[in-house]
C-alpha cells in the first residue's frame, strides 16, 4: 500500500492561474483594463475546475525541462517488537517509486475583424475572453477528467436486486444508490485513505445527483452544521462523501441497448498529481488590431494558453463507481 508525500496545499483556483499570470498585451491597453480582462477570462475559468480541485500539486521550476517526476512511499509496516535495553534497533528506510508525466501546452483564440470592432454594439473583448475562459477551464478539467476515469477500481451499479459485473450490462435502472456510496468510502477508509479537508469526495454528473437526492440520508449543502469551505461545485453530502456537481462528469457510451454510462468518482487525498512549469499556469493574451501580418489594422485576437498534466498516483485511494440513469436517453457521451 502506498503513501504519498504530502507536498502540495488544497486546491486554489487563483494559484491555477499562477501568480505571474499575464495579459500578454501590445503597448496602449491601461493595467486597469488588462486586471480586467485577466480576471474575466479567470472568473470564468475557475467553476470549470471541478475534477482539478483534489489533486496535489506539484510544479515543475521554469527551465527545468518538460518531465515531472511524482513520488509515491510505501507505508512502513507496524514496529511490534519490544525495544531492547540500551540497544538500537536496526532502524527502517524509505521504499519510494517514482512515477514520471510529461506535461504539455494547450491554447486557442478567437481572432475579431476592425468592422466588427467598429459596429457591434457589444464589448467583443469582454465577450470573447469570457467564452475563452469557459473554454480554457473545461479543457483542463476534461484532461484531467480523463486521466481520474482510467483508474482501475470500479464498482458497478445493480439493476435492483441484480448485480452487474461489466460496464454492458448497465442499463438506465442501474442507478447509484446509498449503499454504493458507502461501500466504495469503506474501501477507501480500508486503505487508510486520507480525507480532504475532513471527508472523501465524490464527483457526480447532475443527472446521477438526483437519484442520490431523493435519499433520507442526503443533506444539502445550505443544511450542513458547518457551511464553511465549501468546495467549488459542491452540493451535497452522504455520511463521509461530500459530492460536488459537475455537466463534465464523464459520461461513456457501452451500456446495454445503447444506454449510456455515467461514471461517478469517489476519491480521497493523494490520489492523483497535478503539475504545471512555473510561470506557465493559464495566461490571457490579447492582441490589439494590426499585430502581425496586418498593415491595415484589420484584425485583432484574444486567446489563451496553459500548460498542464496530471497523474494518478495510487489506485487505492480512488473508486470509479459506473451507473445508468433515469435521464439516460437525454445524455451525451463526452
């Protein structure tokens, strides 16, 4: 069994977007004007974040090539034998495994014309970097998506009474249910999982939240004891999981007669690693008309660019949990 080195805070959203973020800008835009920009492409990319939220962070120092090297220690086992008198004991040592990722650069833009600068009656710009920002944080937040459902612990919901045992016998009855829940926190607190901020998390699509809502056993996000430190898309909790919602919830095709599959994540700390070159978190880049190849001052261009990877780390402190839906037939496979 595995134990992570504790290396990184709680998720930041703001820290996403690092500290030196820039709006990379030809001369002529004020700082006040650029701060605006910047925070509307961030205020928009942040609710995207959801699945990026759990996971340690780990940057890579500028310059210092494109590999990040994750490191995984093995829990040492139990020191049961009585210490001798005036003896020193042999003592123990460090069994670390190191797991590797590359990280790698993602970006786009929306390039505007001088005319419609000149007659549309709304802010391109605002309008432009918003969309962008939308874009950028649901780009990350599928990649790391991704990586989460390539876990190998998966547990599958039963038709009733019915166990299913592969992700082709789901059907739109194979709904998540309490007991799950609690079933796949077990095996998360049967390998001394660490809890984020107290508790396991779970990561559900909004149509597989309403199946979970209609228990005696949920308590809504306004009702909790303690409301503080609420995570980003959080509604609800069962017993120890505190579920957040999210549209980008992975949802796959293969159920049985075309049904499609929601997957459900249920994962505590250290689970997964993120990573990022310093210096090179989610940046704004607005171009102003005539840069480049334009000697008529023709066109101008708002983007963005990031660079990111990420990295399960242990298997053991994550549970995929695939279910259908009553809602199955409206959902997309994404």
């Amino acid at each position: 069994m595995n134990k992570i080195k504790k290396l990184s805070r709680m998720y930041d959203a703001q820290k996403f977007a690092d500290v030196n973020t820039n709006t990379t800008l030809s001369p002529g835009l004020s700082a006040e004007n650029k701060t605006y920009y910047e925070k509307t492409l961030l205020n928009n990319a942040e609710p995207n974040l959801i699945h990026n939220q759990f996971g340690d962070e780990y940057d890579i120092p500028k310059n210092g090539g494109k590999t990040i090297e994750f490191r995984k220690y093995d829990s040492l086992p139990k020191a049961i034998e009585p210490l001798t008198e005036g003896v020193t004991p042999k003592g123990n040592s460090l069994n670390v495994t190191a797991v590797t990722a590359t990280v790698a650069q993602y970006g786009d833009y929306i390039q505007m014309s001088d005319m419609l600068d000149l007659t549309a009656i709304d802010n391109n710009v605002v309008q432009a970097t918003k969309l962008l920002g939308s874009q950028a944080g649901r780009t990350m937040d599928t990649i790391t998506r991704e990586v989460l459902n390539g876990g190998t612990n998966v547990m599958y919901a039963p038709i009733g009474d019915t166990e299913v045992t592969s992700r082709s016998q789901l059907t739109d009855k194979a709904v998540l249910t309490v007991n799950l829940v609690f079933k796949a926190a077990a095996l998360l607190k049967a390998f001394n999982t660490d809890t984020i901020k107290g508790s396991y998390v779970g990561i559900v699509h909004p149509y597989v939240a309403y199946d979970l809502m209609a228990s005696d056993q949920w308590i809504d996000v306004h009702k909790y004891a303690s409301p503080e430190n609420i995570f980003e898309g959080e509604i609800g909790k069962i017993g120890n999981v505190r579920f957040v919602e999210s549209s980008e919830a992975k949802i796959s095709e293969g159920g049985a007669d075309g049904a499609k599959v929601f997957s459900t994540l249920i994962l505590g700390a250290h689970a997964y690693g993120k990573t990022k070159v310093a210096g090179g978190g989610l940046k704004h880049i607005l171009k102003q008309l005539g840069y480049g190849d334009d000697p008529l001052d023709q066109r101008s261009s708002a983007g963005w660019k990031a660079t990111h990877v990420a990295k399960r780390l242990c298997e053991q402190y994550m549970v995929r949990i695939e279910s259908g839906s009553a809602f199955s037939d409206m959902a997309v496979a994404n």
